[in-house]
C-alpha cells in the first residue's frame, strides 16, 4: 500500500464523502425526473455514488468497498432522505447550483486520483491506471443513465471524462519519476479540481461528430 500519510489520506476520505453525496444527490435527481419509484431513486442514487468503485474493485479483483462497511449506505439513505425533506426534486436548478458543482468537482478528482493510486498499487500499465481513474471517477453515472436508457453524459458531456484520464496520467507520471509524495497528491488534487472547475465555468467540451448520413433508398424485393 501507498503510504500517503495523514494529511492526504484525511484529504482524500473527505473529499470521497463529499463526491459520495454529491454523486447519490445526482442520481436522485435523475430518478425524480424518470418518475422512479423510492426504491428505483434509492437504487439509482446508490448505484451513482458507488458504482464506479465497485467496477473498480471487481476489475482488480478485490471485493468492492461497499461490502467492507454501511458508510456507503448511509451516506445514500441520509442524502435521499434529506433530500426528501427539502423537496429537491422540484428544484430543476440544482444540479446548477455553485455548491453542487463544486462538490461534483471534488468528488469527481478525489476518486479519479483514488483509482489510479489503487492501479498502481496493483501494479497495472499506464493503460491499467488511466482506466481504473476514469471507471472509479465516472462509472457510477454511466451506470445511473444506462438503468435509466440516457446515452451516458460522460460520453457527449461537458470536459468531465477528460479530467479523470489526465489525473490517471498524472498520478501514473509521478509514480513512474519517483515523486509520488504527501504533497504532490494534494498538488494535483488541487490543480484537478481547479481545471474542472475552469472547464464548467467556461463551458470547455471536446470537438463532436457531426454526421448527416442519408437514409438509403429503399430497395424494391425481387421477383
């Protein structure tokens, strides 16, 4: 195991709390405007907080974190029944506001840094950690919009998917130079939350595809 010592791995359990509730709050929203039963919100707001650990884990073949404790399950039951409370899902605006973007972001670096750490533990190629960083960051919503037949956000989205592969680069680059320390963690914690901050505010996207493919003619059977 990484020793990363008390400062960053206080950091880093924070941040993944943070992210974790901020992921579920996602999926309940998602849940609400699908018109999900509470069990279907419930299921779907867990499954974002957590399903990109557990595609982690199984993936390195160790068994996913949320079996090792109930954290995991209390964070989506108190964010749901909280949420509840408030009556959030009339709020449309939300998943806009500053406070949940700003978690977003957090939750989003601290498990995309978390997977590359846990590739390199396992002692995977840069392919290896690059793709443990994408699945623990983002997995848990490309699993939320396949239940609920979305196209994944991650896929036609903002710059979001972009800032997992290039922490999983950077974790990978400072392990491979020797400089994976205390403070060059909490040096690209804060410089990956910064850029996709910096991405959402100006609305960064990668170039898209436009096809204008025409429909064939029909062909007329043969007699």
């Amino acid at each position: 195991m990484l020793n990363l010592g008390d400062g960053p791995s206080q950091v880093f359990t924070t941040a993944s709390i943070v992210g974790s509730v901020a992921f579920a709050l996602s999926g309940f929203m998602m849940g609400a405007r699908k018109r999900l039963d509470l069990m279907g919100v419930f299921i779907l707001a867990f499954l974002t907080a957590n399903g990109g650990g557990v595609i982690r884990d199984l993936l390195v073949d160790r068994p996913p974190a949320i079996m090792a404790g109930l954290r995991p399950f209390y964070l989506t039951a108190g964010t749901v029944t909280l949420a509840l409370l408030l009556r959030l899902q009339h709020r449309a605006s939300l998943e806009r506001a500053w406070i949940f973007v700003l978690s977003d972001a957090v939750g989003l670096v601290a498990f995309g840094i978390t997977g590359a750490i846990i590739g390199i533990e396992h002692d995977l190629n840069l392919f290896g950690v690059v793709t443990l960083s994408f699945l623990t960051a983002t997995g848990g919503g490309i699993v939320r919009d396949i239940l609920v037949n979305e196209v994944p956000l991650v896929l036609h989205g903002d710059f979001y998917g972009s800032v997992a592969i290039l922490l999983g680069l950077a974790i990978d680059t400072l392990h491979r130079a020797d400089l994976m320390t205390p403070a060059s963690l909490l040096a690209v914690f804060a410089a990956g939350l910064l850029l996709r901050l910096i991405a959402y505010r100006r609305r960064w996207s990668l170039p898209r595809l436009n096809a204008s493919f025409q429909d064939s003619p029909s062909v007329p059977p043969s007699h």
